[in-house]
C-alpha cells in the first residue's frame, strides 16, 4: 500500500530580518508558488490547507531584545504541530512548504508530542547550508530564529521558543544529523563539541548522497523514526540562488533529489518539511519549477505502490561490540538546561542488537504477532497526549484557513 502525501502551507517569515528597512521577506510567497507548478498534482497529495501565520512586524524590536517575533513564532508553532499532528493522526506522510526555518519548531514540538505518545525519541535529519547554531551561549546577540533554529530546537536559547509547552529539549543533540554546511559554516566546531554529528558538502560528496542518506539513517538507530528538514540554501546558488542568504559550496538538485529519497524510503521517517525559497528573487518561476522537480522525484519512494505506512520503532538497539562511534552516541550524556523537562524516551536495550533500522526491525519478528504490536502511526495516536501548561499562551483563534 502507498502513503498518502498531505501537503500543508507553512507561510511564516517571522524568523527573517527584513532585507531592507522597508520591504518583508518574501519566502512566505514559497508555498503559493510551488503550487503553481503542480506539486499537489503531481504527488497525487491531499490539500491539508495553510496555516495563516501573524503579520510581519518587527516593530521596535534592536539587537539585545532576543529573538525578534518571539511571542508570534512560539504561538504559531504551537498551532503548526497541532495541523502536522492531525495528518499523522491520519496516518499520512506531512509535507510541510515554509516559509523561513523557524518552521522547524512548530515540526519540532510535533515530534516530541509524538515522541511522548510512544515511549521513544524522535530524530532529526537537518539538510541545510547553514548550521542555524547561533545561541545566547556562543554570540553576542540573537535575533531572527530562522538562523537559530536548530539552537532552540535542541534546548538553546530562550524558554518561549525553546521549551513550548515546557518541552526542552524537542530533539536530543546525538538524535540530530546535519547534512549539507559549507565546510567552513561558523558553527562547525559548537556541533562538534555538542555531540551532533554533520557531513559537511565536501563529505557529502565524497561519500555519495545515497549512502549519506543510509549513513544518517544508522546515525539515528536509537530513535523511533525521524523528521527531515530541507533549507532549499544547500543547494549552490550557481543553480538555486533564490534565498535570503546563498552561499557557495553548496550541491546540485540531482544530489537533493537523490538524498531526499534516500531519507524517506523507509517507514520510519515521519516528514519533511522544506523552508527558505523565495520567489522575489524568481521572477520567471524557473527555481520554483525546479524544485517542484526535485521533490516530486525526491518524494517517489513515499507513494509507489509498495511503499510502507510509517513505523515507528519500539527501542533503541545497544551498539555492537567495539563499535566506538555507535557505542559513544549511544552512551553520552545531554546536558538539560535548568529547569527544563527531562528528556523522552527510554534508554537503550542493555541486551539487544544493533544493525542500524534494519536489525530493530528485525526485533519485531522475532515473536510470532509481534508485528502487529509495533507502535502505529495514525488515527489517534497524538490526540492521547496531554498539554503540559507551561504558561505559553495558546495560538490565536481563527489562524487557520483551508
């Protein structure tokens, strides 16, 4: 049976500086203009609708204020795990057209609210040009979430983009693999020292995107399934320079579409979401085009006929004997900002295999009926899961339009 793709609209540019002092980013145009060029069509995808985010004002906000449309992002988040976590409760593959990368927090709280309703920890596969490491703890200031985002999503920053809900931190940093920096990104060595692992592009390269897609699936072993983020900058803007900051270094599309399908041909991975394009800098809609391209190739593996509804895993396989990589993953130890939730999931099988997704999978069908007790992805599922009130004021009544 294939999955069935639902496509949400995620317009938000909360998390950009505007590009002059009296213009808005336009990558809140994106979805409209993928669209355009048939991508619902051509998925044979389900119109989940669009999330209509606040209005772009960045008012008095200065440099020292903290995350500028931090009250705005924090409400809009919550509302956008709500829509991702409707079209998993349906047991439908999300894919989620931002809009700037502040999106990523709204998938962020989605997965952990999954990762809680199933006892386990989501992953996250960050593809991106940029690390989006910038936090309180290693610059002099911050200001627009989208160059932040992986910061708050793994606990870094301030509670109200950070702990929604009282939820810090939404991913763990070993359950994080970021794929596609520039080899110089200025936050290399603040992932490293964190424990998050990345192939920058000239590894990505080296290695190959398809076997960096099954690499950073056995990165991800002890998670249940994971989420896919895609910034449209890890593309060079010799082919794609239609963002709010192209760098050079950058891959190819037929790279992204090959990694792309690498990363959701298997059950266990839960979404993509795909963030940053602006059509201000694609007048005669060539870039969209070509994006629409690389997704519907990209996503195949999704709808074909034997594709698999999503899975989740039941539990962390231990590392294999003298396996240091996976053996340190495994056992390292994430700090918890004071005052933060504790962390999701339980720890890993003392006693059990480790042959990447495969051999947890194999876990299942070690018992007769033991496939139809695998943790399911669909109706319901989210809606069990309470709403710790961390006095995060719910988003505003009525942000929605079909």
């Amino acid at each position: 049976m294939m999955r069935r793709i639902a496509v949400l609209d995620a317009p938000t540019n909360l998390g950009l500086r505007p590009p002059t002092a009296s213009s808005v980013p336009g990558c809140a145009k994106a979805p409209g203009a993928l669209r355009d060029h048939g991508l619902l069509a051509r998925l044979r995808a389900r119109d989940a609708g669009c999330l209509t985010p606040p209005r772009y004002d960045p008012g008095d906000w200065r440099p020292g204020d903290g995350v500028c449309h931090a009250p705005e992002i924090s409400a809009y988040s919550a509302a956008l795990a709500d829509r991702i976590g409707a079209i998993i409760d349906r047991g439908e593959f999300p894919l989620v057209l931002g809009g700037d990368c502040s999106v990523l927090l709204g998938s962020a709280l989605a997965m952990h609210r999954l990762g809680e309703a199933v006892g386990g920890r989501i992953g996250l596969v960050f593809v991106d040009g940029h690390s989006d490491f910038r936090h309180p703890g290693n610059a002099s200031y911050v200001g627009a979430a989208a160059g932040e985002d992986l910061a708050l999503v793994t606990g870094r920053g301030q509670p109200d983009l950070a702990a929604i809900e009282g939820r810090r931190p939404y991913f763990r940093d070993i359950d994080v693999v970021v794929l596609g920096i520039r080899a110089q990104d200025e936050y290399r060595l603040d992932l490293q020292a964190a424990g998050i692992t990345t192939r920058p592009v000239p590894a990505l390269r080296a290695e190959g995107a398809a076997r960096t897609a099954q690499w950073a699936h056995e990165q991800l072993v002890d998670c249940a399934g994971y989420w896919v983020h895609i910034d449209v900058d890890v593309l060079d803007p010799a082919v794609m320079p239609a963002v709010d900051a192209p760098d050079p270094g950058g891959i190819a599309f037929a790279e992204l579409e090959i990694l792309l399908a690498g990363l959701v041909d298997t059950p266990h991975c839960l979404g993509v979401e795909l963030t940053v394009f602006d059509p201000d800098y694609d007048p005669d809609g060539a870039y969209a085009a070509e994006i629409v391209n690389t997704v519907v190739a990209g996503l195949a593996p999704v709808v074909a006929p034997g594709a698999s509804p999503p899975r989740l895993l039941p539990s962390a396989p231990t590392p294999r004997a003298g396996d240091g990589r996976r053996a340190q993953r495994a056992t390292a130890t994430v700090p918890v900002p004071a005052g933060a939730a504790d962390p999701i999931g339980p720890p890993a099988n003392p006693a059990g295999p480790a042959d990447g997704m495969a051999a947890a999978e194999e876990s299942w069908s070690a018992e007769p009926g033991a496939e139809d007790s695998r943790p399911p992805v669909g109706p319901g599922l989210l809606r069990r899961v309470a709403v710790p009130d961390a006095g995060v004021p719910p988003s505003p009544a009525g942000d929605e339009t079909a």
